[in-house]
C-alpha cells in the first residue's frame, strides 16, 4: 500500500513537542514501541503505539503515542487517518473508563510534531473568475441547436478528462472508488438513505432494487483493477468555471483523485440528460448535440472502449444525485421517475451505447 514518504518518530522529536506544549523541561527517559525488548530504539516508524516515559517539573509522565499505517479497509489516504485520529480524540473522553486522550497532531518529513486545535476544519484556496457551468448549462439546454463555442466547450471538457485519465494509479484506489460509488455515504446506499420516506418515486422496494443490483456490479467488475486511472472524483457542473473561448478552470476534486475514469465521464454526461429533461421535458436540441459532441471527443481521444462496460453503478449513482429529493426538491416526479429509469436499465444489463441515449431514458 502506497504511503507518505515521512521521517522516523524520534526521542528529540517527541521531546521537542512536550517542551512546547506545557511541559518545558521535559526530559525523556524511556521511549519504546509496545511489544519490543526492554531497550527499543531511537526511532520508531508509523502504525505500532509507542510509549514514551518522561519527566516535567518534578513529576514523572508515561503516555502513548499513536499513529496508523495506510491499509485497504478505508484508511489509504493520508485524510482517512486524520479523520480516525480526530475521532478518537472527539470520542475517547466519552466513555467510561476509557483511557483519556492527550492531543491529536500530525508528524511532518522531518518528524516535527505539530498539533491539531479543536473545532471544525476549514480549507482556504485561491480564486478564479468565471461562471459556474449549470447555470450556463441551464441556458444553453433551451435551445435547439448547439452554438458552436457551446460544442467547443464539451469538447474541450472531454479532452481534459482523456488527459487527466491517461496517468494510471494504483489497483487499491480502483477498488476504493468502487466500493465507495456504492456503499458510501456519499454513493449510492447514502443517497438511497436520505431519500425521503414514502416518497411516491423512490420507494423503498425500488431503492432497495437499486442497492442490490449495485452490489452485484460492483462484484460483476471487482477484477478490473487495471482501470485505475487520476480522476477528479466530482465532476459535475457546479464544480466548473467557464469562461469566455472555452477557457475553464475545475473546483472540489473529491474523493482522493483517483479511481475510475467512467466515474468522472458519467458525472459531466449526465447532466446533459438532466438539464434537457429539465428545460425541455426531452433529450434533444443543443443538450443531445453536447451529449453527442462529449461521448465522441471523449471516446477518440482516451481509445478507453472498456469504459462503456463499466458504466452502469457510476451512472446509476449520479442518477440518484440528480433524481433526489433533496439535493433538487422542485424537479417534477415525472423527471425523476425517467430518471430512475435510465439507471434501473442500464444496472439490469443493458448494453450501453451513448448513440442510444434516447432510448435507455425513454
């Protein structure tokens, strides 16, 4: 499993931490991974609890230091193990007996140790001038015929995406993008969660339909892990700036950045079926021409032929992105009964072809 190159944990590390962290005249005098010899080490690496004794103003310290390894069970990315550490230092107060926690941190490449506050995280980016790509859309899928910067913006989308899949990645993250597409909270048993009960279009029976039919694709394409590919992980049109001359620039990559690259194709595609169902009650004018324009690009350039049989589970659950109640509360049930459709069709078997697109959501 692919990790973070980082330096060894060490005494003066650990020591240098304590000293700037209300203990100044910290001094260690035992420092050993749990399970090692009486004597241990001077450096320690990552995933066996180290205990540590030490010294501060007359008073005598023992306490352990924690950390994870990378591993397949949702903790290969460097955020999964920030998160689990966050956890155990927002829960293990809470319990009974549980032994209390210290500070949660994180170790740099040079094996300084640096703590992390409490409360909610926050992330600060630059910013882009531009316009969000689904308002746009929303215009543009009234008219009947496409303009042509419109069909040179799809264009240009597909070949970005062709790109960005030509750098493989490894096997595990093709696994984990699966098996988050369909189980996650955010995938398609999270979206099926939050529908809102008794809901005359998402029915129980029909969600539950959905679910299993899901988990059967995601057994039915568990060994392509050959697939693997960087991708975005959200491509969808509230995470895009355009701007005049086909100029674009992309927001929120999710998800690790890497996974399959049908995820992303079917995100951006499917809207193109959502917006003209929207506006026009129909897949046809400028939003078919997009639809077409798109498929094509992408296909030529990526030669990824591969990608129309894995399609099913990632349209099926940006489907139920589009079709919620929740995230789009004013679409009509018409439109979210057709939308059903197309997923329920294409996770029953068959064949999708994007020449066809009219007849899988008729």
């Amino acid at each position: 499993m692919a990790r973070e190159a980082l330096a060894a944990i060490t005494e003066q590390g650990v020591e240098r931490w304590l000293r700037g962290h209300g203990h100044a005249d910290a001094r260690i005098t035992s420092m050993k991974a749990l399970g090692e010899g009486p004597e241990g080490g001077k450096a320690y690496g990552y995933g066996r609890p180290i205990r540590i004794r030490f010294d501060a103003g007359g008073v005598s310290h023992d306490v352990v230091l924690r950390t994870m390894s990378p591993d397949p069970f949702g903790h290969d990315r460097r955020a999964d193990r920030v998160a689990q550490m966050v956890l155990c230092q927002d829960t293990f107060d809470t319990i009974p007996r549980h032994i209390r926690p210290w500070a949660c941190g994180a170790l740099d490449a040079e094996g300084r140790l640096h703590t992390l506050p409490g409360g909610e995280p926050f992330l600060l980016t630059d910013y882009v001038e531009g316009e969000l790509y689904a308002p746009h859309l929303q215009r543009v899928a009234a008219l009947d015929e496409a303009p042509p910067a419109e069909l040179a913006l799809a264009r240009s989308l597909a070949l970005y995406l062709a790109e960005l899949h030509a750098e493989p990645a490894p096997p595990e993250a093709w696994t984990r993008a699966l098996r988050d597409a369909v189980g996650s909270g955010e995938g398609i048993f999270g979206l099926c969660d939050a529908w809102p009960a008794g809901h005359p279009v998402g029915t129980s029976e029909r969600l539950l339909a959905i679910q299993e039919q899901a988990v059967r694709w995601r057994w039915r394409l568990s060994g392509r892990t050959h697939r693997a590919r960087r991708v975005h992980g959200d491509f969808h049109p509230f995470n895009l700036l355009v701007r005049g001359g086909g100029d674009f620039s992309v927001l929120d990559c999710s998800r690790g950045g890497r996974g399959e690259p049908a995820d992303d194709v079917t995100c951006l595609s499917l809207n193109y079926l959502f917006f003209a169902l929207l506006e026009r009650g129909e897949l046809g004018g400028a939003p078919l021409a997009l639809w077409h324009r798109f498929w094509g690009t992408y296909l030529e350039a990526s030669g990824d032929l591969e990608l129309l049989e894995v399609v099913a589970p990632f349209f099926a659950w940006r489907t139920l992105v589009v079709a919620s109640p929740v995230w789009y509360p004013d679409v009509a049930d018409a439109t979210r009964d057709r939308l059903l459709r197309f997923a329920e069709r294409l996770l029953a078997g068959e064949p999708f072809d994007p020449a066809r697109v009219e007849e899988l959501c008729a």
